[in-house]
C-alpha cells in the first residue's frame, strides 16, 4: 500500500485529496503546517509527499530542503502561483515535480503513480547483477535498486535526479536535447508546458552530486546549442 503525505493549511483541500487517494487504495497521512510535516516526514517514510507552497511556519520551500537532509523520499510541490520562479525555486531547494493550482485530482494520482513506477524495483529481469548494473569507470548506476555509487560512495538522489542519469548513463555519448530529455523524463504533460529551464536545474543539481569538479564536469556535459549527454 503507498503511504502518502499531504501537506496543506486548507483542510477542505487536505480532506478532498485524501479522500480521492483513499478511494485508490492508498494509505494517506495530513500536515496542515510546515513544523508537522517536517515531523511527520522524520517519524516515517512515504512513496510521496504532496507539499503545498504557502504554509504557516516553515514554508514549502523550507520544508522541502529540511526533508532533503534526511531523506530522498519523492516530494511533489503543490502551488497556487502560476510564475515560474516558484517552480524553478521548488526544483532547487530538492522537489521532484510540481503542480499549479487549481488542479484537477486525476492529474494528482497520476503524477503520484509516475512517481511510485519510477521508484518501484525493476521486475521484468533475469536477476543477474549485469542486467542492473551499469558501470562506467568511478561510477556504478544499480538500475534496479535505483542507487548510485561513485568510488563505492553512494550518492543520494531524488526519483528525477536518478531518472535522468540512469538515461543518460545508458546511452553513452548520444545527445539529448533539453526538449527530449523533458519528454522522457517528465512525461507529456512537461512537454506541453514546455518549461525547459526544469532540466538545466536538475542537470545542475545532479552534476552538484555526482561531479568532482561541477564547473568541469567529467560525467555529464553540455553540447552546446543542443543538450546533454553522458561521457563514457
């Protein structure tokens, strides 16, 4: 059963959302300040947390980056903002995805069973470590644990973080645009929105985690005037 966090200061939103993920059989906890939730987040582990923006205490933003110090778990940030600013700043400070209000609760469950897909372990494989394991000189990508090791340390990163390395990793050398990495890694409805700064923020964030040298990257580089693509 997926466990689920809903973060909201409006209860009659909170009430909406649980009861609709009830309904798909999920098991749904509710935060109505930024304080709770940081606590609630530390005494569990959840599949996702729905985190609005504007909150009492800690803001969103806030908790999203004190969640980030102990956990991985997938954050989607809910705003009632529709200025890219707060999009780009829910990226930054750790969040996975983001979703505008008013919304419509279908989008909701869908943008949480992406997430959990992602995340679920790989089943369809023979099992052998080979299969999973992709290593390409100091780094090894274990595909199916969905963890990421450099020099055998490993490197904690978020659901879209690991999605877009794990495309990379396993197309060496190909380029990607900011468009076609959008595509495969946030779906669709990212495409539609178009809002290819998402990528340059993850690109970065995931080159902060897994790069000696960010500014001169050994892993992940930049073709310029038309994307990004892995080094093998």
């Amino acid at each position: 059963m997926a466990r689920v966090l809903v973060v909201d200061d409006e209860k009659l939103i909170v009430k909406g959302i649980r009861f609709s993920l009830e309904q798909d059989g999920m098991e749904v906890d509710c935060a109505y300040d930024g304080n709770e939730a940081i606590e609630k987040a530390k005494e569990r582990e959840y599949d996702v947390v729905l985190l609005d923006v504007m909150l009492p205490g800690h803001d969103g933003f806030e908790v999203c980056q004190a969640i980030r110090e102990f956990s991985e778990m997938p954050i989607i940030m809910l705003t009632a903002k529709g200025g890219d600013m707060d999009k780009i700043l829910g990226l930054e400070y750790g969040a996975d995805d983001y979703i505008t209000k008013p919304f419509n609760i279908l989008e909701v469950k869908a943008r949480i069973k992406a997430i959990m897909r992602r995340n679920s372990r790989r089943n369809g494989k023979n099992g052998r470590q080979e299969d999973h394991m992709v290593v390409c000189g100091d780094l090894k990508l274990d595909r199916e644990g969905r963890r990421v090791f450099i020099q055998e340390k490993e490197i904690k990163l978020t659901a879209k973080e690991f999605d877009l390395l794990e495309l990379l990793v396993t197309n060496p050398n190909k380029v990607y645009s900011r468009e076609a990495l959008l595509g495969y890694v946030w779906g669709n409805k990212a495409m539609d929105n178009g809002d290819v700064r998402t990528v340059d923020v993850h690109v970065r964030r995931l080159r902060e985690k897994i790069e000696p040298s960010p500014s001169d990257p050994k892993y992940v580089h930049t073709k310029w005037g038309v994307g990004y693509y892995f080094r093998a």
